[in-house]
C-alpha cells in the first residue's frame, strides 16, 4: 500500500514538470478561481467584523433643555431604563459634558480660550442610550417619544452612525453579488481548464494506462497517479492564494483602518485570527475542484 501510494506520488509530481507550463496554466486559473471565492467569502466576513465594530460605537445621545433639572432627568433615566432592547443608560451631566469637551480640545488654544470666555456652562445634560442590538433603536426612540419625557428633550442624535452601518451593508452586499458571478465564471473555466489537463495528461500516458489495464490493474490503481496530481494542483493553488490573500490585506489594511479611524478593526489581524480557517478553506476549494474535474476526465476515460 505504501510502496503504491509511493509510486503514484511519484508519477504525480513527473507528471506535472513533463507538462510544466500547462500545470502553470492551471495552477493560475485555479488561483484565479479560488481568489474569487476567497475575495467574495472574505468581503462579506468582513465587512460583518467591520459592521459589528461599528454597532459598539452605535448609541443615542437625548440632549436636554437647559432649563431640566437633574431630578428630572434622573426619572427619565430609570424609566428609558425600563424600555425593551436597553442595556445601558448613562448620565452626563453639564458638568461632565464641559469636563469631556475640554478634554477632547485640550489641543485646541482657541476653543479652551473661547470656553473660559463664557459665563457660564452652555452645554446641554444627556443620556446616552446603548441597546442590546443595533435593530433595537428605532423602538427605543419611538417608546421614550410616546413618553412624557419627550418634551424634556431638545434633541436627539443617532443618524450619523445608522447612515455608516447601512452604506456599509450597501457596498458589501453589491460586492457579495457581483464577486459571486465573477466567482462561478472562474469556477467553470477552472473546471474545463482542469478537466482538458488531466485528459491531456493520460492521453500522453495511454499506453502505460492500457497495458496497466491489460495486466489487471484496478481503476483506482489506474486513477491513484492521476487524482494524486490534482491533489497538487490543489495545494499549490491553494497555498499561492492564500500568500496573495494574505499580502493583500497587508498592504490595504492601513487604508480600512484609516477609512474607519475610531473602530478598533484591523483585517490583517482578523486574517491572522482566523489563519487556520483560511487556509483549510483554500485547500478545500483548490483540491475539491480540482480532485472532481480530474475524476470527471479519468472515468470518462476509462469508459472508453
């Protein structure tokens, strides 16, 4: 069993430099197809991580009349509180409000000057709301607007982050749909592509193929060489897709994390995370393919 298995890998790889530059040929279309699928599963994994990174920065901010008292919105608190899909409300008062603006400006001479200026402290009190999910917001507001803490409020601000999620969403869900019709184009060039390689291979081959089966070979001892060299077809494929892949996101993950500057978010370190995964599904999706195009040619072959 070893020393068959042995014979056949060695078959396999003399296989593949004899026909180096059509295993080139389909090594590339087959990087092609796996970096497509790759592209389109990644984007959409993505962009979900980037989704969720940006629904933990989501809140609404009620800003209150000057002329509401701390006891007043103490109440509106614990009843905001109370509504279905909170999970957190958090006070800030005036005082706190100036101490955070202060904070964020120290930087800034002429707005700290401008606030010393003032007599007295013009920033509103607030709530923050954070819900326990993203879709939980547009309940929250509609119930704490039927409330009679309504007309406490002298604003409300929540469209900023929602209008990010929902072109986030937009892009992905467009690249999603047109990476998939890339992504089955390649998939079928890779499986003719494949399949022409492999009946190539045993064309060349047909002598010793038939005088195996004269002596009494088996059709799987016929096939093993044949699968074997898919198989590596596949790993390599699969191996240069995933060193692209990867130096890919290297390069471009300064540009989303500047695109996204506030959202702790990296791809390259999701990349590094979820390395393994990435990696086994390359090796699926190049040894599959090419393991099922190669098994296509060869029993056709051997029909005949």
């Amino acid at each position: 069993m070893i020393l068959a298995l042995a014979r056949a890998t060695k078959f396999a790889i003399q296989n593949f430099w004899r026909n180096l530059w059509l295993s080139i040929i389909t090594v590339f279309i087959l990087v092609l197809t796996t970096m497509s699928i790759t592209l389109v599963v990644g984007m959409n994994v993505i962009g979900q991580q980037i989704i969720s990174a940006v629904e933990q920065k989501v809140d609404v901010d009620l800003y209150f009349y000057d002329n509401v008292s701390e006891e007043q919105i103490l109440q509106a608190q614990k009843y905001t509180q109370t509504i279905e899909g909170v999970a957190d409300v958090i006070y800030i008062s005036k005082t706190d409000a100036l101490a955070k603006f202060r904070e964020s400006h120290k930087d800034d001479p002429s707005i700290i000057a401008a606030l010393d200026e003032l007599d007295e402290n013009v920033l509103p009190a607030s709530l923050t709301i954070r819900a326990k999910d993203i879709e939980k917001y547009p309940g929250i507001i509609e119930a704490f607007q039927k409330s009679n803490f309504n007309t406490l409020i002298d604003r409300t601000d929540y469209s900023d982050n929602q209008d990010i999620i929902n072109g986030i969403t937009q892009i992905t869900q467009r690249a999603y749909q047109i990476g998939m019709g890339v992504s089955i184009i390649f998939v079928i060039i890779a499986i003719i592509v494949i399949f022409n390689t492999i009946r190539i291979t045993i064309y060349s081959h047909r002598e010793e193929v038939g005088i195996m089966k004269l002596v009494g070979a088996t059709n799987w001892f016929v096939r093993g060489p044949f699968i074997l060299e898919s198989v590596l077809i596949g790993l390599i494929s699969a191996f240069i897709t995933t060193l692209l892949f990867g130096t890919l996101l290297y390069f471009s993950d300064a540009t989303v994390r500047a695109f996204f500057s506030g959202y702790d978010f990296s791809i390259f370190v999701y990349f590094q995370k979820h390395l393994l995964s990435f990696v086994l599904a390359e090796l699926a999706i190049g040894v599959v393919l090419s393991v099922v195009s190669s098994m296509v040619a060869i029993n056709r072959h051997l029909k005949t």
